[in-house]
C-alpha cells in the first residue's frame, strides 16, 4: 500500500513538471506583460506621456526580470519554488504569491468540499430512494430532477441567480464572505451565519450538479446489485428491507461511486470557480481571471499548478479510498 | 450465390442494430422530445434568414424594451388578433421629473402575423426571399425580445447567432472525437511503448485545470487577425482538451474488445490490423461515441457562451451567443435592461435539448 502511494505521488512530478513548463509558456506567449499594464495606468490614471510611461515601465520590467528571455524567467520561477518553496512575487498585488494563495486557497477548497460532501451526501440519499422506488412517481421525479441538475449550465445559472438576489432582492452585498460588520470579528454562530448568507448561491449551484451525477451512479449501481442473489439471501434469512438495502446491497453499489471520485472533484472545482467569477468572491477562480487580463505571471502560473496538484491528489485519495473499500482491488495493486 | 429464401429470411429475422436502437428510443419521452428540439433548432439555424422577424444588423434605439404582444385592443375590449401598441412619448411631463411621459400608442396597432414581408435576404446566398415566419404586418421592426445596445434586434441575433454558435460546436465535437476515437483505437489496440505515452500524454491533459487553461489559450489568438481566420482560432482553442477523455474511454473499450473470441478468432485467421479494428472494432466503439457526441455538442455551446461572458467570443461581424452575453457581464447594465439576458435562453434550450436526446440515445444504444 506505501509502496503504491509512493509511486503514485513520484508519478505526479514529472506530469507538474511539465504542466508548469506548458503553462507558463502559454500565459507568456502573447504579446505583452505587466510593464504594459503599469503604462497603461500612468498614462490614464496619471496623464503620463507614451514615452515617459514606456520608460517607467522598462525600470519596473529591468527591476522584475521580465526583459529577460522567457526560459530563464521560467527557470527563476520553478528554481525557487524547488530550492526556497517560494512562487515569486506577485506583481499586481505587490506581495509574494504565497500570501495569496494563503489567502485564496484555503476558502476555494473549504466550498468546493463543503459541495463536494453535501453533494455526496444528498445524491447518496436520493440515489437510495430512486432505486428501491424504481419506477414509482418518486423514481420519476427524481430523475427529472437529475436531468435538471447535470443540464442547467452552472454559470447561467449564478448569472440568474445573481440578477434575483441584486435586482429583485435588492441585496446590497455581493462579492464577499461576510458583511461589514463582521470584517475582523471573531468566530462565532453569527459570524457563521452570515457566511451562509453570502455563500450559498455559490454551494447552491455547485452542489446541485455534483448531487444529481451521484445520484445517478448509485441509482444506476444500486438497482444491479438489489437484483444480486446476496440481497434476496438477506432478505430471505428475515432481514427488514432497509437492512438488506443498506447492510447488503449499499455498500456493494458505493464502489463505482468512489472510484468516480476522481472524476468529480475537478466538476466540483470548475463548479465552485465558474460560480465564484460571477459572483466576485474573493477566491482562486477569480484570481486567475484577474491575474491573467493584467499579466501577473506568477499568479496565474502558480495558481494553475496548485489546482492541478490538487485535482491528481484527490485522484490519488480516491484510489487509496477504493482500495480500502474493496479488497478486490486492494489485491490488483499489490499484485501490479 | 443466395438464394432468395435466405435474403428474404433475414430481412424478416433479425433488426438491424439501427432499428433497434431507434425503436427504444422512441419509447424514451425525454429523447423524443431532445429529438425533436434539436431538429428545430437546426433548423432553425439553417433556415435563421426565414426565422428571423427583424434583420439582426439593423440598428435602431439601444436598449429599447421588449414591445409586448397584446390581445387587447383599443378600448380594452378582447381580440382575437395579436398586435403591439409601439411606445410612443406624449406631449404629458412627468409632474415630478418633467420627462416626457411616454406610453402605448392605441391609435395605431401593429398587427402581427405568419409569413409575412420583411427585409430581404438570399437564403444559402442564392434564394432570394422576403417572407418571415413571424413578424408584424406593417413591417414594423418588432423587437420581441427588445434590443441590444446598439440598438439591434435580440430575437433575431439569437437565431441568427444559432448558426455560428452552432456550427463552431459541430465542429469542435467533429474535431474532437475524431482525435479521440483514433488516439483511443491506436493505443489501445497497438499497447506497448506507443500506449504508455499516450496515456501519459493523455494524463497530463487531464491533469490540466480546464477552464483557466482555455482562458489562456484564448489570450494567445491574434486581436489583429482577420474574422474567419480568429473563427478558426477559436475552433482550434475549443478542441484543444476535449479529445483526451473520450480517448481514454475508446481505449478502455479497444483493450476489452481486444480479447473478445470474435477479434481473437479474426486474428487466428489472418485478418489484418486495418480490418480488426475497422471491421471488428470500431463498430462496437461507436455507439459510444455517439452519445459522446450528443453529450459534448451541449458541452461545447455552453463553453462559447461561458468565455462570451468573461469578454472572449468571436469578431464582430459574425454573431454568436457568446458574443451576445459578452454584455451581461456588467451588473448596472443587465440591472437596467434585463432583457439583454435573453440570450441565455437560447443556450437553455439547445443544451435541454441536445442533452435530452444524448440521454435517450445512452439508454437506447444498449438494445440487447
């Protein structure tokens, strides 16, 4: 089990290796950088002439490296993050890029888990119920509803949404975590109850999707294995049905559903990122947006890397789940 | 040589796989009906010049509201005619403001029909025509869904942005599976060195946090470039990631087919790789890819739509529904003129529906 953890994780450096190297390489490009952003505010913000702008900017550009060619840049970036674990510096923001991902990261992926086990826990729920109904009105409601859940496109969503709560609402604050009031407060129910205020479109919309997808899955596994002669055992040995269904049948039918894991997160996180530039708040998904109109390197690069770590670890946390859950499979991977 | 007993013997025994897939989809209500939807909507964008009540290049007030279909006529009694009271100021002033007030103009309807005249258009470019499916009698220009902010008809951009919007989907899922299927067919078939590389190439596309990723790539086409040129920019950007899923499960196919009696028996007779996995193969592949198909169209339209929003969609002379919700992205304007959200539905509707019929065919593509 170590072993095959360990190769896993040794396996994600390579792929990191590169990803970062396409990345950044993309990002850079297109004409342009952050100088040209830094001259386009002095010279609107500042009335500064074409030529003086252009000379401030060359001294910022001189000051951050960003004449030099693209793979020393590139070289600059990945050697601190190997040598000192540092990402560079945020142009932009004006502070090391680890500070914001401090800042952001944490809030994108507390929503997207908080999705993530709302969706697993309700689409697991409902999965049951549409099953052991097959075919009932429950069955059939339920199904139209995981039609409506994986279809509705999430940004369009969060674009109606948004317009009901501002316009129609007429809710003031959009585009934070929590009110004014509660800006440095400590922790506490009201504290989190005002986060709730402001998040849920944000889990709404996200969850709705990811629900109706597990629904799906344990439907559609749940309905074979109720039709497994262990089932009509338990159930013939004088086990109440919810025992069969949920002694036997259940944890036979989850299976499918964890190795899907993997597959879900990145829908989760796209989920909570498409959501989250629409509603403005102050997490990753905008960042890269953001990082990205005005030339901020480091921060898109950085951020990109982050996300795809994050999505080969879930995978990762997803098989060693599956081979916890099933022997069968634990097996395979000792053998292999 | 057969005999004719033997012809007409299968043509009464066994159903083609086509018939049978198309018998239970038929049963499906919620396939039906994608079916049908997608059918209109097609249609709809082939034949948008027909569809379209008002010409979606002429420019009239910004931001003008919806006019409002009305079964009332002057005195408020009932009428059996639809018709629109155009908005006209009075000489009345707001006691408050001292605007002008405006309202509904009863003294001159403009009754709405069926085929009626409107600007003319070449259909295809070579029909010349100026019926409409709908519009007002009068060629008044009708603004159902009200304008856009240069003052451009929204109902008929919509359906005339079906046709772009559309058709830059059919081509990127056309792109996409073909790449797909072949790179999923190949490593799976041939294995070896050749298949652990694409397999770890196809894992670092994977890896790749998507949209971020195609937010990049779109920074990369040329402002400068000319229309088609960037169209065909933004078709490439579409594709670039789409194929490697679909490779992965072709490939997951390919390897169980592989050890199917049937392959090995064509491999114990001497067939060739070209007629395994043309013959052998790929048809059993494909009912899969089908539905992939169906499921990615929706996919694809909802990505343009999404990247119109955050500022990116295709150059102006062409319209597309990403580039008609680039302007949804400001809240004071979709607060003032909520009406210019109505793109949106447009998208709905062809996700529903392309999505409906890829569900029924998903179910129906398995008939044994």
């Amino acid at each position: 089990m170590l072993r095959f953890l360990a190769r896993r994780i040794l396996a994600m450096i390579p792929v990191l290796f590169v990803l970062s190297l396409v990345t950044f390489v993309i990002i850079k490009a297109p004409p342009g950088d952050y100088g040209d952003y830094i001259r386009a505010q002095l010279m609107n913000q500042g009335g500064a002439s074409f030529e003086k702008a252009e000379a401030e900017a060359n001294v910022y550009r001189r000051q951050h490296g960003l004449l030099d060619p693209v793979p020393i840049q590139y070289l600059h970036w990945v050697g601190g993050i190997v040598t000192r674990g540092d990402f560079g510096d945020s142009f932009y923001y004006n502070q090391p890029v680890a500070h914001i991902v401090a800042q952001r990261l944490p809030a994108t992926l507390m929503l997207a888990l908080t999705c993530h086990f709302l969706a697993s826990l309700i689409g697991i729920s409902l999965g049951i119920v549409a099953a052991t109904q097959q075919y009932r009105w429950t069955d059939t409601v339920l199904s139209a509803v995981a039609f409506l859940g994986t279809t509705i496109p999430r940004f369009l969503a969060a674009i109606i949404i948004l317009y009901i709560l501002v316009f129609r609402l007429s809710a003031v604050e959009v585009g934070s975590f929590f009110s004014v009031e509660y800006g440095g407060a400590p922790w506490s129910i009201a504290k989190f109850m005002d986060l709730v205020r402001h998040v849920w479109p944000v889990v709404a919309i996200a969850t709705f999707g990811g629900l109706a997808y597990n629904m799906r899955v344990v439907r559609g596994n749940l309905l074979d294995t109720l039709n497994m002669q262990y089932v009509e055992t338990a159930r013939a040995k004088g086990l109440s049905e919810s025992g069969a269904v949920l002694r036997h049948a259940l944890p036979n039918a989850l299976h499918p559903l964890v190795m899907y894991q993997g597959v879900v997160l990145p829908y989760m996180l796209t989920g909570e990122i498409e959501t989250a530039i629409i509603f403005a708040l102050p997490t990753v998904g905008p960042a890269i947006v953001q990082s990205m109109a005005v030339g901020d390197v480091n921060v898109t690069a950085t951020f990109m890397l982050i996300l795809a770590a994050t999505l080969m670890v879930g995978n990762i946390i997803a098989d060693v789940m599956l081979a916890l859950l099933d022997p069968r499979v634990r097996l395979q991977t000792a053998i292999a | 040589m057969a005999s004719p007993a033997t012809i007409l013997g299968r043509a009464r025994g066994a159903e083609s796989y086509a018939a049978l897939v198309w018998r239970r989809l038929r049963r499906s209500i919620g396939g039906m009906i994608g079916l049908a939807l997608v059918i209109l909507i097609l249609a709809m964008a082939i034949f948008a010049e027909f569809f379209a009540p008002v010409d979606p290049y002429r420019a009239e007030t910004g931001f003008s509201s919806p006019d409002t279909i009305s079964f009332l006529d002057a005195d408020g009694g009932l009428s059996w005619r639809p018709r629109i009271y155009p908005i006209v100021e009075s000489d009345k002033l707001d006691p408050v403001t001292y605007q002008p007030l405006s309202g509904p103009d009863f003294a001159h309807p403009h009754y709405i029909g069926l085929f009626v005249e409107g600007f003319s258009y070449r259909l295809f470019g070579l029909i010349p025509g100026n019926i409409h499916l709908f519009g007002a009698l009068d060629g008044y220009p009708a603004h159902f869904l009200g304008t856009d902010k240069f003052g451009r008809d929204i109902l008929s951009r919509g359906i005339f942005g079906s046709r772009i919007s559309l058709m830059i989907a059919l081509i990127v899922v056309t792109i996409t599976t073909s790449v797909g299927t072949t790179v999923g067919l190949v490593s799976g078939y041939v294995g070896g060195a050749f298949d652990a590389w694409a397999q770890r190439f196809v894992d670092l596309i994977l890896a790749f946090p998507q949209l971020p990723l195609y937010l990049a790539l779109t920074s990369l086409i040329p402002i400068t470039a000319p229309t088609s040129l960037f169209l065909a920019f933004v078709i490439v950007v579409l594709s670039a990631l789409g194929w490697a899923q679909l490779s992965r499960e072709v490939r997951g196919k390919t390897l169980a087919l592989a050890r199917v009696d049937y392959v090995k028996a064509a491999v114990a007779v001497g067939a060739s790789d070209g007629r395994i996995v043309f013959q052998h193969i790929l048809p059993n592949v494909m009912s899969h890819v089908i539905v992939i198909v169906t499921l990615q169209i929706p996919n694809v339209v909802l990505l343009e739509s999404f990247l119109g929003f955050l500022g990116f969609a295709v150059k102006p002379p062409l319209i597309s529904w990403g580039l008609m919700l680039q302007d949804t992205g400001t809240f004071s304007v979709i607060g003032s003129y909520p009406w210019i959200l109505s793109p949106v539905g447009f998208v709905l509707a062809s996700v529903f529906a392309f999505n409906a019929l890829g569900d029924g065919l998903r179910d129906a593509i398995d008939p044994y």
